[in-house]
C-alpha cells in the first residue's frame, strides 16, 4: 500500500468517518497546525538534551495525535474512547506547576535565542498558540469541536514556554527582556 492514494489530487481529503472536504476546510487547517506543532515539538526534541524534556516533549507528542484527531472527527463525541481526557490537561498543568517553582525560573517577557532548544521551544509554543486560535474559531463558528482542545492547547503553550526558560536557565542564560536599559512593566510571562 503506497502512501500515496491520489485521492487528494483534486484537493479533496477525508475527515474521520469518511466524509470527504476541500483541503482548505477550516478543520483541515485546524489539524493541520497541530501536526505542525507536533513536528515543531519534534524538532525541538532533537536538538535538545535534556532526557525528561525529551520524554516529556514525546509523551506530548502522542497526545498531539488524539487532539488532532478529534478535531478531524466532526462526530468526536461518538468516538468510542474520548480524544482528549482531564487527565490529560491535568497532567500539563502538574508539569506547568513543577517547572514554575523550580528556583530562578524567569518572571518576566523572554526574549527567546540564546539557547537553540529553548528557541524551538518557543517556535512550538508559537504555533501552539495558532492552533488554539484556530479551535477558538471552528467553536465560535459553530462548527462541533471539543472545546477541552482548546483547555489542552492553552495549559500546552504555557508547559512549552516553560520548558524554554527551563531550559535556558539550566544553560545559564538570562532571557529577561527587561535590563537595565530596556524597562518596562511586567505582564504576563508567556502571552
């Protein structure tokens, strides 16, 4: 069997359960981005060197397959397993936790760069971002979605910007945005 059934070649793609949509469906863009995010986290993963992020990053990118399946299934709800459980949104916000109270964590804007991984981090957590968004508006659009996605999605981006000053800390690095000659007020650290 090839990858390569040429049943998209009019730019027609199947959702789960068969029903067949333009490739620039929303839903199609919506899983998209998480694929996309998915392999972003991947990249980050490879060039970092941290054994329990790597771990983590890939536990995360499992769950990226159930969440982009959900939003690929129109009838999620009659699935016979759910895509997305509180368990896992809990465990994001324990590691969230875990990592905000490790000693010298930033408390400020980051300006991301200094560190490779931690950049890639930030680039995920970038596009996580965009694939909340994206949920955000197949909800508000009234199209059916699970709306704990977009929980998972919010509570993943902050774990992600995390994970990058984790990550620059270890390595020394102060990715503060504010210095001496850059004030300003203090918002929230990961926007």
């Amino acid at each position: 069997m090839s990858i390569a059934t040429k049943t998209g070649d009019k730019g027609k793609t199947a959702l789960i359960g068969g029903e067949r949509v333009s490739k620039a469906d929303f839903r199609v863009e919506t899983y998209g981005t998480i694929d996309e995010l998915g392999a972003a986290m991947g990249f980050a993963r490879s060039i970092c060197g941290d054994e329990e992020i790597n771990e983590l990053t890939k536990k995360i990118q499992r769950e990226l397959f159930l969440v982009a399946g959900s939003v690929a299934n129109p009838k999620f709800e009659n699935a016979p397993n759910p895509y997305v459980t509180p368990e896992m949104i809990e465990h994001l916000s324990e590691e969230v936790s875990r990592i905000e109270k490790m000693e010298g964590i930033l408390s400020d804007w980051s300006l991301p760069g200094d560190v490779s991984s931690a950049a890639a981090y930030d680039i995920a957590r970038t596009i996580c971002r965009r694939a909340e968004r994206c949920v955000v508006r197949m909800s508000e659009s009234g199209e059916n979605v699970d709306t704990q996605i977009i929980t998972y999605l919010n509570r993943l981006s902050d774990l992600l910007w995390l994970i990058g000053r984790y990550l620059e800390m270890k390595a020394g690095v102060d990715s503060s945005l504010r210095d001496d000659e850059h004030k300003g007020n203090k918002w929230s650290r990961a926007w």
